[in-house]
C-alpha cells in the first residue's frame, strides 16, 4: 500500500487537528508531487514572436505523481490578456495538467523585478517554466514581440511555488 498524506491524518483522532494540518501540508505535498523534472529549456518561438515554447529537449514533469511529456518545439500559450506598464516588470507562468493541456498565469506587476507577484499557483499543475518581462513601452500579450521586449526565460527544476509563505 502506497503511504500518503491523506492515510496519515486519517489516523488523528481529533478532526479539528486532522484539517488544520491538511490545509497546511496539502499546498507541500501538491508541490512535491506536481514538479517539473526537466528544464523546459523555454526559449522564443521565432524572431519577431509573441510566443514561447518548449526548448530542443521534451519536458517531463509530474502532476499528482504520474508522468507528463511536453515535446519539443511545443508552442506556449499565447500571453492573452497580459499589459504590462511601460518600464515595469511582471511574469507569465506556463503551468502543465496531467491531461498535458497547458495554460499561462500572470503574475501582478512591479516597479522593480522584486516587487513582482507570482501568480497563486494552481493545485495539480505542475510550473514548465516563466518569462521575466519588462519593455521600455507598453507591452501587449499575444501582440508585442517577445524579442523586442527585456525577456528572461526560467525553466526551474524541482518543487517550486513562491506563494507558499511562512
């Protein structure tokens, strides 16, 4: 029998404390069981695009620990919806489902790349990767080029959620 969080607190006898602690750990153990195990190696679909895409390299990643494959060359979502203030910075999260159905989250923008808000990260979807922008205008998701704009791409490994605070 596979053990889990869930039989763990199944064996406290006080259900108060039962759901306290699993409205603590559940956020960790989604985490830990919901990560990329590749670098997405996310990098411009082509000059002058407004999209992103998987790297030379398929992406695995595990969503609710069982395997998922992105190929490469998998176009990202479009950044629809995104505008960013001229000289601001923000992210766009590309996050992956165990059907392999991608979807794109912003974060909320800052003056300065540390004041930037991820996103809340969704439950059983694990992060492929984010962009960094910022551009000296405006920029418009799914329209400006992301080679025009200041972009960095982030293909992190392993259990990543900066919206699980202390």
């Amino acid at each position: 029998m596979l053990d889990t969080v869930t039989r763990y607190l199944a064996g406290l006898s006080v259900i108060g404390d039962a759901t306290a602690l699993r409205n603590i750990i559940s956020p960790l153990s989604d985490r830990y069981s919901t990560h990329p195990l590749t670098s997405a190696g996310l990098v411009i679909k082509a000059g002058s695009s407004a999209l992103a895409k998987i790297g030379a390299a398929d992406f695995y990643a595990l969503v609710g620990g069982r395997l998922v494959l992105i190929a490469a060359s998998t176009d990202m979502p479009a950044l629809t919806g995104l505008t960013i203030a001229a000289n601001t910075f923000n992210v766009a999260c590309f996050f992956v489902d165990g059907a392999a159905a991608v979807t794109m989250a912003a974060g909320a923008q800052g003056a300065t790349v540390g004041a930037v808000v991820f996103p809340q990260f969704p439950v059983k979807k694990a992060l492929i990767g984010f962009l960094i922008i910022t551009h000296s205008a405006t920029f418009t998701g799914g329209t400006t080029a992301l080679d025009t704009a200041t972009t960095v791409y982030v293909s992190p490994l392993g259990p990543s959620d900066p919206t699980v605070l202390v």
